[in-house]
C-alpha cells in the first residue's frame, strides 16, 4: 500500500494565482471575440504518454479560479500511473473558461507530471538496491514545493527543501575556509559547534583525497560529486560504513545502477527538476448542443 502524499494546497493555490495573473493580465481576446455568451462544453484531459500523474490538484484548482461553476464529472488521483490514451480527468460547464484555464492548468499538469514520470523512471532503475533517489534545490524558482512534491509522488525522496534544512559544505564553502587556513575537517568540525545539532553535516568530496578528509571531519554524510561508478567503489571502500555515502552530479539512467551496486545509500539527482520532459497530456474541448449531442471543437 502507497503511503498517504500530503498535497501542498496553500503552495498550490498561490502558484496558480500567479500563473493566473501572468496569462490573463489582458483577459482572453480571442474567447471573448468569439463567444460573447456562455457555450455549454465537456472538456477532457488526455494522456498521450504513459505517466505518473502530478498537478492533477493544480489543474483543478486553476479550473476553480477561473470559474467555480465548472464541474469535476471524473478524475484521476495524483501519483497514479497511467498508460497512453487514458482520460484524466473531464469536466463540464462553459467552454470559455476551460478555454482560460487550459494553458496554465495544462502546464501545472504536464510539467509536474513530467518530474514523477522521471522519478518514478530512476526509482525502478535502482529497484532491488536500498538506494534512495533524491531531488535537490536546483527547482524553478516559486515552484519548489509543487517540484519536491511531484518528485515524491513518483516515488523519490526530498533533500533540502532550503538552506535552513541541512549543513552542506561544499567546494566554495570550502574555497572560503581554506583563505583562513582551514580545511574540509576544520569546517566539519566548526559545523558540528556551531550549527543545530538536531541537523545532518553533509561534507562533499570530489576526490578519494577529500573523502579521507571527511572522514577526519567525522562527517555524517559524505557527497561523492562527480565521479564514475568505479571511483565511487573505491571511496566507498575507504568509508566503510563510517558515514553515509550520497552521489551527486553527472547521473542518469545509464549509470544510476552502476552507482547504487557501488553500495551508496543516496543518489541525488538535480535533473529530476531542471531538466524533466514535459509529459506529453492535452485538453480536448467539445461542445454540448441540446439534446446531449456534442461535436469536437479543439480547445
């Protein structure tokens, strides 16, 4: 049984707000020249891929902003899997505002949708090693937690959501110590007195040399940044089990199951956010005429 997902409602309704204010800052021209009175419609959302679904909570609430008297009839949840062809979610009521909605409703949906998809992709390529896929902070900016979600519902794990979330030294933090003649140890060391104590020290090393230094560090985790399956191997042959090991940088589909039999317990991964295919979903809008007859009109 899947665990319960909580849905970040607030972080959605004012995503969608803004997203909203962007594209109907003028209204909708073409609609209103059109259609100057309410048109009766039944719109469906199709799935032309198969996806995990994400957004499916923000397409609704950006058809409910534009116009509350537009009905849900059927819908599918977030996360659920579905192949190509299948109808996500439909609705009724006046097809000038499905035809508002449908760009920004479509673009929460097939973008967040597009995340768990690959997610989900990475997760199964790992399956049968206790490897855990991790996002990172590399998110549109205003979107985070609906990208930190999306990844969720396909099955990843959250690494920080912000810099108050973890203590992570990296190469320019280091750069910055060791101008006052402090090195990788020293920082974990200045981490572990000063920083919260309820909170992780990641210290990341992009060399076996740095590794033995977060190690000296007592470093709770190590972050190997880019380096190949087999000199992850070796550093994690110097570890031990004396740290947590995390790779970052450079992953992808071909390699990450090289990385997860290396014996790492982290794979942390920023292209599950900056660079995810949009999925591939499109909203059909079909006029109701009397009678309960309805002909096809794109929308």
């Amino acid at each position: 049984m899947k665990p319960t997902i909580a849905t970040p409602s607030q972080h959605i309704r004012e995503a969608v707000l803004r997203a909203l204010q962007e594209d109907l800052a003028g209204g909708d021209v073409t609609t209103e020249a059109l259609f100057p009175a309410p048109i009766r419609a039944r719109g469906v959302i199709i799935a032309h891929q198969d996806v995990v679904l994400a957004g499916i909570a923000a397409a609704r609430e950006t058809f409910a902003q534009v116009d509350t008297g537009l009905r849900i009839v059927r819908t599918l949840r977030d996360g659920e899997a579905v192949t190509a062809g299948r109808q996500v979610l439909v609705l009724e009521g006046d097809g000038r505002s499905m035809l508002r909605a449908e760009r920004v409703a479509l673009n929460f949906l097939q973008h967040l949708s597009g995340i768990a998809t690959l997610t989900a992709k990475f997760c199964a390529t790992v399956r049968g090693y206790p490897t855990v896929i991790l996002d990172t902070r590399k998110t549109l900016p205003g979107l985070r937690a609906l990208e930190k979600w999306a990844v969720r519902l396909g099955g990843g794990r959250n690494h920080r959501h912000s810099l108050g979330d973890g203590i992570l030294i990296k190469d320019n933090h280091l750069a910055l110590c060791r101008a006052h003649g402090l090195g990788l140890p020293d920082a974990c060391r200045l981490a572990r007195e000063r920083g919260p104590h309820r909170l992780r020290i990641i210290a990341e090393a992009k060399t076996l040399q740095e590794v033995k230094e977060a190690l000296r560090g007592q470093a709770d985790v190590i972050l190997l940044d880019n380096m190949t399956p087999e000199l992850v191997r070796h550093a994690v042959s110097l570890i031990k089990g004396l740290a947590l090991v995390e790779v970052s940088g450079g992953i992808s589909l071909a390699n990450a199951r090289d990385m997860a039999a290396a014996g790492v317990h982290f794979l942390s991964i920023g292209s599950l956010t900056h660079s995810a295919p949009a999925a591939d979903l499109s909203l059909d809008v079909q006029p109701v005429r009397s009678g309960g007859r309805r002909s096809m009109a794109k929308g």
